[in-house]
C-alpha cells in the first residue's frame, strides 16, 4: 500500500485528508505542518505521493515543492490551494506538481487524485 505524506500548516486539513484515505485503505501516512519538515520527511521517508498546500509558514508549498522535485525529480505532488491562488497554481504546475485540488474539497476528489496516480 502506498506511503503518502500530508503537508498542510492546518491540522484540520491534514484529518481530513487522512481520514479520507484512511476509508479506502490507505494507512501508511505521514504528516509534516510546514514545507521544511515536509522537505526534510520527503528525504527521510520517500512517500510514494504528497499531498502539499501551497500556504503554509517557514516554507511554502511552492518553494518545498521545487526543493523536493529538485531531490527527486520522479516526485509524485498533488498542490492544495485555496480559491483565488490561480496564479500559484500555474506555477506549481510548471514546477512539476502532477496536480491540484482546490479547498475545500469533497473526499471523493482526494481519491480520485490518489488513483489517478496509479496508487
């Protein structure tokens, strides 16, 4: 089963996106509230996919998005935004994230976006 980590400063989020993979069977997930520690887990655990909000303290999505695909480019990164945020979408796009969701969000879509990466 795939090992995911969920990067969100909002540890309200970080539950509910747990608890929805945990329904359908996906157990093995880390959680970092900031884009450092989620850098720093992504080098230690190697996670098969992340879940990464984009606005998050220390680090932003965007920047541990680039450091992480800079580390790995085979990354697979699934951004989080906010409505509004259009901009920092497109940039994380361009910066190698496979997708993203826009909060908030039905747990069917997170789902969706796990089997759409082949976990």
């Amino acid at each position: 089963m795939a090992k995911i980590l969920l990067a969100d400063d909002a540890a309200f989020m970080r539950m509910t996106i747990k608890n929805a993979l945990a329904k359908e069977g996906y157990e093995d997930v880390l959680e970092a509230e900031d884009g450092a520690m989620a850098v720093e887990m992504y080098a230690e655990h190697k996670p098969d996919l992340v879940f990464m909000d984009i606005t998050m303290p220390n680090m932003d999505g965007l920047e541990a998005l680039k450091a992480i695909k800079g580390a790995d480019p085979q990354a697979k990164i699934i951004m989080c935004s906010a409505m509004g945020q259009e901009s920092m979408v497109i940039e994380a796009v361009k910066s190698g994230a496979q997708d993203f969701i826009v909060k908030p969000f039905k747990p069917e879509r997170i789902i969706k976006a796990v089997k759409d990466m082949g976990l």
